[in-house]
C-alpha cells in the first residue's frame, strides 16, 4: 500500500489562496463579473466630469476667442504668458486668502458652535437650525443682501453712521477691506457645515472616556485637549478639506460684493476665469487658468488629506 504524500508548504499555498478566493465568492465578497449598477454613475461622472476637464486642457493650448469656429494650436504659450500675468499673481494671492482665512474661520467657529450645542441645553435644536440655515442660501443672494449693507449709497452701515454725525465711508473701495468682507461673508455662511460636522464628531466619543478623566481630576480644557481633539481627527479632515475646496474655488460673492474691483484687486481666479472668457474673449487663456486652479485645488486637498489622516485616532 503506497502512501499519500502530504502536500509541501510551497505546494499548499496555491491551493490554500483556490479556497479562500471561492469561499469569498460563495459569500459575494469576490464578484465574478462587473457589476452594472456603477454603470450609469460612471457613465455621468465621465460626461459630466472627465470629458470637460480633458475638454479644457486641450481647449487651453489653442489662441480660441471663445466665439470663432477656428482655433489655432498655440502649444504652452498661454501657460507662459500666465507666468507674467500681475492680474493673475494677485487673484491666486487672493484666492489663497480666501480659501485659507475663511477655513480658519469655519473651523473655529464651527467647534466652539459644536462643543456649546453638543451639551443639552433649552432651545439647542432651534439654534442648529438657525446656524445651518445661511447654508441653504444662494451665495448670490447672501451676497446680495451683504452689498447693501456695505455700498456707499444707501448702504445700511452709511446710513448708520449718518444718524450719529458721521461721513460716509467707501467700503468697498478699499481692496483690504474688500478682501476681509468677502472671507467674513463666506466664513458666516458656510459655519454651519463645520458645526455639523463637529457634532457629529462630538457625538461619536463614548462618554466614559470623559468619566474616567474626571475621576482623575482632569480639568474642562485637559480632556478637551487630550481626549476631544485626538478623537476629532476624522472631523477636522472632513471639515478643513470641504471647507478648503470651497473658498479656493469661491466666485458668487466676489461676484456680487466687489465684481474684482476696485480695478482688478480683489478677483479671485474663478472670477478671473470668467472675465477673461466674456470680457476678454480670450477662452484659450481662460481655460489655462481654470487647468491651473484644477491643479492647485487637487494638489492642496491630497497634500491635506494625506497629512491629516496620518494623525487619526480611532475610538
């Protein structure tokens, strides 16, 4: 009678991964095929997404005016010509500011909003929703109702100052403040998502953690700072990337408020993108600017991303 002789390690391991791939199968975790439902997701993404950007950076290596049916290939020049642009090095200074001043802003803002609600007082649910609304809000509109209370004419602070003697003042006119009203804006109207966030966050911490710090005598600001924090990583990079993307790419209220001026001193590079397409019928151009604002965008959120994952705590 022979034998059988048991398999070696090295033969077994083929065998081993056979199983495993086949019981994942049985149990649906290894699917055999495509499956179809991410058909028409994909198939959105791809035309409503990639097909423009793709669409753009071919678009941004020509001289097209935005309304002639020639175009002819310029090759990188208008990538040349961005590199000694002034009007352009000031709206990336100032799309800088706007992205990073009012994410700061959010940020604080939404966690000491979060932290104060998070406890169970009378009338916190209504205050949510008071502080989230603003977000349902068009920008435009927002923006809209902050111009008025700003503009030289008429506006609601002029008159303000009008009934205690004052002279009216050029808000608006000044790039500064120009500038600083337009993050404020933005900061006040966006809070909410922060907040939300960090509620959310604030709620996921198990309560004995907290429990066990006070029984060691850890005052208020000590777990903040050694179990909230820590523990809020996953918010913050939630938070700081959503925040980040939407005021780098901020356009309806510079807009309304300022329209880039006074002269060219407050655009942002969404607000360039367009006057440079319509008013300067320079569409090649434009298109080389919105390739660049694509890249820093993409460039800052995966630098973000990458840097605040790395510090995440799990509970």
């Amino acid at each position: 009678m022979t034998l059988a002789r048991a398999p070696r390690p090295a033969d077994a391991a083929p065998v081993v991964a056979s199983a495993v791939r086949r019981r994942a199968r049985a149990h649906g975790l290894y699917p055999r095929r495509l499956n179809w439902f991410y058909v028409p997701a994909l198939a959105l993404f791809a035309v409503f997404s990639i097909y423009p950007l793709l669409s753009g950076m071919s678009l941004s290596l020509t001289n097209w005016n935005g309304y002639s049916r020639s175009r002819d290939f310029i090759g990188f020049d208008n990538y040349v010509r961005l590199l000694g642009d002034e009007v352009f090095r000031t709206a990336l200074v100032n799309t800088l500011i706007y992205g990073v001043g009012s994410t700061v802003i959010q940020q604080v803002l939404g966690l000491a909003l979060a932290v104060v609600l998070d406890r169970v007082v009378r009338g916190a649910a209504v205050l949510r929703a008071i502080i989230y609304l603003p977000v349902m809000v068009s920008p435009v509109v927002l923006g809209t109702m902050y111009y008025l209370i700003f503009r030289y004419n008429n506006g609601a602070l002029n008159d303000l100052r009008a009934v205690f003697g004052a002279e009216q003042v050029a808000w608006l006119a000044d790039a500064s403040v120009g500038i600083a009203v337009i993050v404020a804006v933005n900061s006040l109207q966006f809070v909410g998502i922060s907040m939300v966030i960090y509620l959310a966050g604030l709620q996921a911490v198990p309560t004995e953690y907290y429990e066990a710090a006070q029984l060691d005598g850890a005052t208020w600001w000590q777990s903040f700072r050694s179990i909230t924090v820590p523990l809020l990583q996953p918010a913050f990079a939630t938070s700081i990337v959503l925040n980040l993307i939407g005021g780098l790419k901020l356009f309806d209220v510079v807009q309304v408020l300022t329209g880039g001026g006074p002269g060219k001193s407050t655009h942002s590079v969404s607000t360039l993108i367009g006057e440079t397409y319509f008013a300067g019928q320079a569409a090649g151009y434009s298109a080389a600017i919105g390739v660049v604002l694509f890249i820093l965008i993409a460039a800052v959120t995966f630098v973000l991303s990458t840097l605040l994952n790395r510090r995440r705590v799990e509970l």
